[in-house]
C-alpha cells in the first residue's frame, strides 16, 4: 500500500538535537534547538512555575474537557498580557482569543480560519529568513506562501529598506506575518522608530498583519517593552491576528501553552469571529490540553506569581545577554577573522552567527558542536563551563 511513499527529510531543527544525542563526546554542547538552558546546561523550570503547579495540586481540580475555546481564565489573561490592560478593544471586548496547542497551534489555527474567511488574498509574506515551520504551517493551512526581504547579510542586520520596498509592492489584502519581538532565526528586530514606520506603511498599502509573538519577554527580558510593536499597531487601529507561545517565556514547551487572537471591530463581531474559530478548531482537536493553562492561568492572575514569573524571564533574558557579551569579548580577544559586534547587538534566544554550512559541519565533526546548518545557535545553550571552548573551536574554525 505506502511502497510509493517516499522517506522525507528529517526536521532542519530537531534533527541537531538527534546528532547531537549520537555523539558521545563529553565536550559536545547543543545550541540548535531553541530551548532555554540554565547555567549548568540543564532545562529550567520555573519556580513560579512549580508554585502555581503546588496551588493547582491544592485544590484538587478535576481533569473534565475544557470548552472547545479552551479556560476562559487563561484565554482572558493572555490577551491582557499581549494586549496590555489599557488596550481600547480589550476594554470594549472587541478581541477574539482561543487557547492553541502552543504557538504553532496558534499559527495553524490563524492559517485555517485567513484560509477560509480572508476573502481576498490567500497569500500570506514570511520575512527572509523566517522560522522554517512557517512555511510548512501556512502551506499545509491551504495559503500560498510568499517572502518578503528582511535580513541584510552585508550589515548582518536589518534589510529595512528592502523590507519597505517589498510591503509597497503586495497587492492589497495581502496577509504579512511580523515576528513580534526577537526574530527567529536573526535575532535581529526593526526598532521602535521602525515598527511606527511600517505600521504606517501597513496601513497605507490595506497590508492585513499577523504578529507571532513566540517570546514575549525574552527579547528586552521586560514584557511590556516586547509587546510594543503588537500595542502599536492596534493603537493606530490595525485589526491584528495574533499567535502567542508560552514555551520559551513560562519555560512550558511540553505543555503546549499559547493562544490564538483576532481584534474585532466590536464586541458582536468578536462573537461572531469565537464562534468561527470554534469551528475551525472543533475537527482538528476538539479542545486544548488543561494543565498548562492552568499553570499560565495561575501564574498571570496571582499578583505574587506574576512578579515572581516576570523576575525569572528577566533572568533568562539577563543570562543570554551576558553570554552575547562573553562570546563577543573572547572571539574579539582569540582574534577572530571578521565583526563579531552582530553577536551583542542581535535579541533573544538565538544568534545568526554568519558562520557558513561549511564551517558549521566542520564544528559538528572536530568540535562536537552542533547548530542548524543556516549558523543560527541558540545562544542558551552557553555557559560559564562551555562558552571558552565554544569560543576557541569557532575561532578555530573561522581560521581554517
Ligand atoms: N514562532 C516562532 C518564531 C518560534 O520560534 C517558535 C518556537 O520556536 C514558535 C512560533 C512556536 O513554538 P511552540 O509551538 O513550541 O510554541
Ligand atoms: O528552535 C526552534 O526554532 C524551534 C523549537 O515543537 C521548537 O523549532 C521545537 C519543537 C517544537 C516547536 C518549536
């Protein structure tokens, strides 16, 4: 029946993750996958985290189905996260939120419902690069998947200009997705300045955007100040569709924590819009998995919790920068061939080191350093004990 099923490729990503479990040597570090890691290389669970866990456990709560649209709490709460509590359409009750199956579930569930009810357009820009799940998810949502300019590998930032000449030139009702903060792979973000720019421009050119907001609070290690872009665009009346994730900011990857939001332009159209969105969900997976949202719920309601969990994003945030500033100062002082200052300047979990496929599987074989192959590392995976040798081997390898 399947002999003409032919093997695909495994995933760019977490194929790293299986060389890397192949390889015996105990100086191998992993920095493909974009996981947070503590200071000894271990997974972090956060200790707000374990306490709303404990007041969860407390109260002995039964494990019935969730509605389709998921815990209206958690639901709630993550918009006025993302939204900020003085948002005008959350304060009017014109925002449509359903919990997802994280933040990839998030992105299928916008793709499905722009899929069947953006009446316009059905392409949807992806900056280039982007995270390589969004063209699959897109794709596989029945969208047709264009790109946009985004990163300039000559400044190893940001191709702004190349990027506002790309928006001027869709058709109008075209769907752009926007990272909302630390941009996966780059790590590089337009500025406030810019952001007001393109908002503008997006208004101009009757461009729909789609914010995926995968680390809120990673980048700035401040909530509030990574939810600018989002709070802008909605201020100057942009009806936004919106992914959130709470893997990487509430450290909840397994949990599958996130939810999908569309701004409406009033409170019976947001009804309108829940209800469709209960369609598009209901034959994919009925409901949401409950105990994370719980946790989230917990966590984002509890006036304790809540300065706690911001306290420990703000460390994660803190310990990859000073891991930017470590890596920086020692290729600089190793020597090393080219500008490393990208390294400091880039945000969030991930640098775009610039080094090439070459140089990268040259690391894997003689350095038992293993990264997705576009030299992309998640610079989490760093640490006091391994961030000298890392250093040495990329010097190395530069040279070579
Ligand atoms: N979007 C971006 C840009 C990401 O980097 C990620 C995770 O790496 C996600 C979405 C979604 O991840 P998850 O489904 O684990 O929330
Ligand atoms: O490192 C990245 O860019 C992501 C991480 O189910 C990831 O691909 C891994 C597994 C998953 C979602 C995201």
């Amino acid at each position: 029946t399947w002999s003409t099923v032919p093997a695909g490729p495994p995933d760019p990503i977490l194929g790293v993750t299986e060389a890397f479990k192949a390889d015996k040597d105990p100086r191998k570090i992993n920095l493909g996958v974009g996981a947070y890691r503590d200071g000894n290389g271990k997974p972090y669970v956060l200790s707000s985290v374990k306490s709303a866990e404990d007041l969860i456990a407390l109260e002995n709560p039964d494990k019935e189905y969730l509605p389709i649209s998921g815990l209206p709490e958690f639901t709630k709460a993550a918009a006025k996260l993302a939204y900020g509590a003085d948002s005008q359409p959350l304060k009017q009750s014109a925002i449509a939120v359903v919990q997802s199956i994280s933040g990839t579930g998030a992105l299928r569930i916008g793709g499905a419902f722009l899929q069947r009810f953006f009446p316009h357009a059905k392409a949807i820009y992806i900056p280039t690069p982007s995270w390589g799940n969004h063209t699959s998810i897109f794709r596989d949502s029945g969208l047709e998947v264009k790109q946009y300019r985004y990163f300039d590998k000559k400044t190893v930032g940001l191709d702004f200009e190349g990027m506002k000449a790309d928006l001027q030139s869709m058709p109008p009702n075209s769907i752009v997705l926007l990272h909302a903060c630390a941009h996966n792979p780059t790590g590089v973000d337009p500025t406030p300045e810019q952001w007001v720019e393109l908002s503008s421009l997006i208004a101009e050119k009757s461009l729909f955007p789609f914010f995926d907001m995968a680390y809120q609070g990673f980048a700035s290690g401040s909530t509030t100040r990574d939810a600018f872009a989002l709070r802008h665009f909605v201020k100057e009346g942009h009806q936004v569709a919106l992914a959130q994730s709470f893997a990487k900011n509430m450290g909840l990857y397994g949990e599958r924590v996130g939810a999908f939001s569309l701004v409406a332009a009033d409170e019976e159209e947001k009804k309108r819009l829940e209800s469709q969105l209960k369609i598009v969900i209901r034959p994919m997976y009925s409901n949401p998995p409950l105990h994370g949202a719980r946790i989230a719920s917990t966590i984002l309601t509890n006036f304790e919790l809540y300065s706690e969990w911001e306290a420990e994003v703000k460390g994660m945030a803190e310990r990859i920068i000073s891991m930017r500033a470590r890596l920086y100062d020692n290729l600089v002082s190793l020597n090393t061939p080219g500008e490393w200052s990208h390294i400091k300047s880039q945000i969030g979990m991930f640098s775009f080191t610039g080094l090439t496929t070459p140089q990268t599987q040259t690391l894997a074989e003689k350095a038992h350093i293993y990264m997705t192959a576009d030299g992309r590392i998640s610079m989490a995976g760093l640490n006091a004990h391994n961030i000298d040798y890392f250093s040495e081997s990329v010097s190395k390898a530069v040279k070579s």
